[in-house]
C-alpha cells in the first residue's frame, strides 16, 4: 500500500504544475504588449482577494478554537506578505507558515512578465535559459518573497508551452505517434526515480534535469489522454469537462482557504480514534472534496468577489455591459 500511495503520489507531482505551466505558455501572445491590468487582476488580485479570505478564516478560526488571534494573523499576515509555496530555511526573516497553493498565481505573473520581454529580444532562448539558471542556484542560498524565482524558472515550462503552439507540435505527435510512447517512457523513468519535486521552491530531487524533462514528458502524455477523452462521442462528458475546468480557479483557491484555516490534524487525529481502520486519505477525500465544491459554489455566489474566481463570468459580464452600451 505505502508504494502505490507513493507511486501515485510521485506521478501526480511529477507533472502536474509544469502541466499548468506549459498550458499557460500554450495560449500565450508574448509578441503582443503586455497587458498590465489584466495580468495584475487576474493573477496579483486573485492572490491577494484569497489570502485576505484566508487571514478572515485564521481570525474566526482562532477565535473559535480560543487562541490568540492578534499572534494567528500575525503568522498567517507574514505568510501571505512572503508568498511562499511552503515554508524554506533560507528565508528573509522567519516564516512558520506557508500561504500554499496560490503560490503559483504570483510565479505566472512574473514569467508572463518575463516572457514578454525575452521574446522581443534576440536570442530568447537563452534568456530563458538564463533566467532559469540564475533562479535555481539563487534559490540555493536565499529564497526572495513574492515567488520571484519560481517565476523565473517556471519561465522555462512556460516557454515550452508557447514553443508547442508556434511549432504546432500536437499535429507533429499526430502524425508521429511513437513519440507519444518515448515520452510514456520518460515520464516512466522519472516517476521510478522521483525523490521529490517543487516549483513552489525550485526544489527539483535529486535528478533536477530528469525531472523537468519528465514534467513536460507527462504534460504530453496527459495532453494525449485528453485528446482520447475528446473523441468520446458523449457531449456530457464534454460538458462536465468543461464546467470542471472553468470552476478550476475557485475549487483551488477554496481548497486553500480550508487546507490553511480549519485545524485538519486536529480533526483527524479524533476521526483516527472513532475509526482507527478507515485510511486517512479516505477520510479526506470524503470530506474535503465536497467541502471544496461547496466553498467554491459559495465563491460563485459573492457579487464582485466571484469575478476574481470564475473568470469567464467576467468576460461574459463585459460582454454583456457592451452589448448594451451599444
């Protein structure tokens, strides 16, 4: 049991944020000006709406569970202002809380930052290149605020990703199937060696450049499995898909206002004592999944507050406001 857990968990980390990245990358128009007030709504605003939601959560959370709570947002205050995936010893001033997964909204910010600017340069390659070397070895000794390194490595699965659409390499792989089996393969290799990997931290195991080969291998992969999943003649579960990934943003962010507000070892440590043989994990998913769907259906009901999380409600408010200006 203890290697499967591991395995799934080696395959899902393997890949999972150079996916998002890459696909980032994918849609991207670096050629075009950089549009400042988009990316800071969309990305900067994002972060900070969730994590003041998060610094609400602490203060009725230690109030509830009678601590301080001028000492929890203290904590929590100095998490957020960092910005960090999790909590690193090389630090500014000591962290002892980490804000989690939105990490990753601030890191995109500056790699599309970057990204425009390197892609109206000679040479962008290696300004990618660059840039992801002065991230991951700075980041051996100092760790800045803001996720400033992990945008400068993650850069590079960006760049990826734009490189796929201009080279229109999904209608390569179609035209050269085996290719999707060499990077089965790949991916393969890394998961069986994977000792660890986190663009939160530009922490990449103990086989750096295997695993960043491997990341884009299972993004490939999984970009394949989509492709198979589309051919599904079911408009249903084209659909499903559909409402899944447009509710991606809020079901992440409300996953994070949970994972750092409610005291979950608390919880499963009784849940462990009225049911010692369930997993854990079991519990969990149980419980949180449909905790999570709730607090993002709860998202989507806040006026104003739900056009930071539900973008494509945005656009179709704009849409609409247009319309009739018209």
């Amino acid at each position: 049991m203890h290697t499967l857990s591991h395995t799934i968990y080696a395959a899902c980390f393997s890949f999972h944020m150079p996916l998002f990245f890459i696909l980032s990358g994918y849609f991207m128009h670096p050629e075009r000006k950089f549009r400042w007030g988009k990316e800071l709504r969309e990305l900067v605003g994002t972060y900070a709406v969730t994590a003041c939601l998060v610094l609400v959560g602490i203060g009725i959370a230690a109030k509830g569970l009678r601590v301080s709570v001028r000492e929890a947002l203290k904590i929590w205050g100095s998490a957020a202002i960092y910005a960090a995936g999790d909590v690193s010893q090389r630090a500014l001033w000591p962290q002892t809380a980490r804000i989690g997964a939105i990490w990753f909204l601030l890191a995109l910010f500056w790699a599309h930052l970057l990204l425009h600017i390197f892609a109206k340069l000679p040479y962008t390659p290696v300004w990618v290149v660059v840039s992801f070397v002065i991230g991951y070895a700075s980041a051996r000794w100092i760790w800045l605020p803001w996720d400033i390194q992990s945008g400068m490595c993650t850069l590079a699965f960006v760049y990826v990703g734009y490189l796929m659409k201009q080279h229109d390499i999904l209608s390569w792989l179609k035209k050269y199937p085996v290719v999707w089996a060499v990077m089965a393969v790949v991916w393969i290799a890394d998961i069986a060696v994977f000792s660890g990997f986190s663009l939160a931290l530009n922490e990449y195991g103990k086989t750096p450049v295997l695993a960043a080969v491997g990341g884009i291998a299972g993004t490939v992969c999984m970009i394949g499995v989509s492709m198979l999943v589309d051919r599904i003649p079911q408009p249903q579960v084209g659909g499903a898909l559909a409402w899944v990934g447009q509710t991606s943003l809020a079901l992440l962010c409300a996953h994070l206002i949970e994972d750092d507000v409610l005291p979950w070892a608390l919880f499963l440590t009784k849940i462990q004592t009225v049911m010692p043989h369930m997993p854990l994990w079991v519990v969990l998913f149980a419980v949180r999944l449909p905790l999570d769907f709730f607090l993002a259906w709860c998202l989507s009901k806040l006026p104003y507050v739900n056009l930071w999380f539900y973008p494509m409600k945005a656009k179709q408010n704009a849409l609409k406001n247009a319309s009739r200006i018209a």
